[in-house]
C-alpha cells in the first residue's frame, strides 16, 4: 500500500486536513489518534502523513507563534493558501471541509462548495429539508471547534462532560449570520450556563471574569443558584487553547444582551 501513496496532496484533502486541524485538540493531533486513523484510510495515506500535515498546519497557527514554540516549519505555499481560505471565509471553508468528509466517507463523491445563504433568504429554491440540514452542518462544526478549543471543558465551571456541554454564541446566531461559524464567537459552557448567557442573565467583564445580572441576583437566596453562581462571580474564565473568545464580541454582549437585564 506504502508504493501506492500520492505524492501530491489534492485541494479536497488539504482542506479536510485543515477542518480536522480546528476540530481537534492540540493533544490529540497524533498517528495514534482513531480519527486520523481512519481519514487517513480513506485518502490512501499514512497516519503519519495526515498528523505531519496537522503540524503543518501548526506552523501557520498565531496561537503557536505567540507561544514562542519553534521547529514547525515545514508547511507548503498550498498550505498557505488553504489557511487563508479558512481564516478569510469561515462559513464557506468548514462547511466546504464537512462535506469534502462526508463525500470522503461516502465513497469518493464530489462535493459541493455551494455556501447557504442566510436562513431568512430562500430565493434559491432549496427545500426547507435542504437548509436544515446545512444549519445542523453548522452547528454541529461550531461545537466541534468550540469543544476543542476548550478541550472538552466548561469555561466557568470546568465540567468535563461533553453531553452537558454547549458551545455557545456570544454574538446571536440570528442576528449575526457572518459570525456563526467564527470559532472566536464560541464559549464552551455547560448548558444551564449557556442558557443564562444566552439570557443575558450572566456576562463576562474586560478582565474574562464572571458577571451576574441584578435579575439573576435576586434568586441568590436560593442555595442552589448561590452555589451554582453565586459562588463564581467574579472569577476568571478558564482561556481556551486557541480561538480565544473575541473582546469586541464579548463587549457587545457585555453592553446590549446582559445590559437589558441590567438597565432592567
């Protein structure tokens, strides 16, 4: 099988590589993992050719360049090239990259790079089946970048349990189409926590610590509320591996979705 190796790494194949690249773990970015295992069966390649590329990809990351991490420098022009594509376009990239697998798994099918406009735009014809399905493709590469920035952990709580976990919007999937798939929009939080942000009711200040609205104050009487909160205000959030929670982001919802609970 080693003769029968392609020398040349194909369009289709660097952009799943780099999808995977966001999609998993810094730790976990090795021969051995079961996942590049088995993506690197289905392109005909080596285990150690597809983690070679993630560390390819590495050497592109800022995240690693601030940490003054050195010896990653081996990627290619097309490398390059497929990096700027993400970094420029996060929606049409990763949606491009999730269906590139898909087609991958399914046999070799060629994908469509076609982007899905915004939910209220249905001039294209599609069904309503259609768009669903694109959205759930969405959410579900968000909360795959978002857990992994995160490694899988609540970022106020440090819940460690992925089915009590939501990647969550800091900047409204409804009313801001261009940021749903920015993995710099996403908090990973457990889901009563995600459910308070999404109120309103809980905000993160300049200094990433935790804020409880007057609103949610008021139950603090209440011991489970005191301790699930109460008890956490004023804390630092934990800081992701990468894909660190924008401040321009996290200002808006600072100043218009926790405001309202604080204006009223």
């Amino acid at each position: 099988m080693a003769n029968n190796l392609p020398v040349r790494w194909t369009r289709d194949q660097m952009v799943i590589a780099c999808g995977l690249y966001f999609t998993l773990p810094f730790g976990k970015m090795h021969k051995g993992n079961p996942a590049i295992m088995e993506i690197a069966r289905l392109m005909g390649r080596t285990p150690s050719s597809l983690a070679m590329k993630l560390v390819n990809f590495a050497s592109l990351d800022p995240v690693h360049k601030s940490r003054g991490v050195r010896g990653l420098s081996g990627h290619s022009k097309a490398d390059e090239l497929v990096w700027a594509e993400f970094q420029d376009n996060w929606d049409q990239m990763t949606i491009l990259s999730e269906r590139s697998l898909g087609a991958l798994r399914a046999g070799g099918l060629e994908p469509s790079a076609v982007v899905e406009p915004a939910p209220q735009d249905y001039s294209d014809g599609r069904t309503e089946v259609e768009r669903t399905v694109v959205v759930r493709t969405m959410q579900g590469v968000f909360r795959k970048m978002v857990l992994a920035a995160y490694n899988s952990t609540c970022c106020i709580t440090g819940n460690p349990v992925p089915e009590l976990l939501v990647a969550s919007h800091i900047l409204p999937w409804g009313e801001f189409p261009e940021e749903r798939l920015n993995p710099r929009n996403g908090l990973c939080l457990a889901a009563h926590f995600d459910r308070a942000f999404d109120r309103g009711l809980i905000s993160v200040d300049q200094r990433r610590c935790l804020l409880l609205s007057p609103a949610l104050k008021r139950f603090l009487v209440n011991d489970a509320v005191k301790a699930e909160f109460g008890g956490r205000e004023g804390r630092p959030i934990a800081c992701p591996e990468r894909f660190e929670a924008a401040d321009e982001f996290l200002a808006y919802h600072r100043s218009v979705i926790f405001g309202r609970r604080v204006g009223a």
